[in-house]
C-alpha cells in the first residue's frame, strides 16, 4: 500500500473511495475508511513529499462520504469511521462551522 500510495495516489485513492461507496464488502468499509483517512487526511510526516489531496478532491469526498451515510443501516464501527473522515475533511476545508451546523440538524 506504502508503494501504491507513492507511485500510484490518484488510482489508490479512487480504489478507497470506490470501496466505501460500493454496496458489496461491507466488512471491508471501516478498514478502508481508515486506510483513506490514514493515507490521505490524517497529515502524516512521511506524507508530506507525496502527492495531496486538492481542495476540490476534499470537498467533493466531503459530499461522497455524507452521501453514504446510513443512520438506519450501517453499524456504529463504519458510521464512525465515516464521520472521522468528515471531521478531518472539515479541518482541511476551515470550514468548522459548517460541522456544527449539520451536527445541530442531526441532533435535532
């Protein structure tokens, strides 16, 4: 994956986001939405020289993510997963605010 994700980021990353959105292989979704966040979102020193997201990749996987949600359907594992990836995509955007508000519509 260490080799993928240096010489073949783009391919890796859409194979991520290709698995979580996928109705097949829900055992596979929590660990590949760690593998994203780790290798994309969570800002690591030894990711730093390879290739970033851009801010139009953050927001679009920010919509993508939000539209695989399934309060109803998925297990607490996945949905926590997915929201770490959404924090860490509203970290990237500044866009805190934005957070909280959609948190206060879901609250209420």
């Amino acid at each position: 994956m260490k080799q993928m994700r240096a010489e073949q980021a783009r391919a890796l990353f859409a194979g991520l986001v290709e698995v979580i959105e996928s109705a097949g292989n829900p055992e596979l979704k929590p660990i590949t939405c760690l593998l994203l966040k780790k290798y994309y979102l969570d800002g690591r020193a030894e990711e730093e020289s390879l290739e970033q997201l851009t801010l139009d990749d953050i927001s679009a996987l920010k919509q993508r993510i939000k539209g695989t949600l399934n309060f109803e359907a998925e297990p607490m594992n996945l949905l926590r997963r997915k929201a770490e990836i959404i924090c860490k995509l509203h970290k990237k955007e500044e866009s805190y605010g934005e957070l909280v508000q959609q948190m206060g519509q879901l609250a209420g």
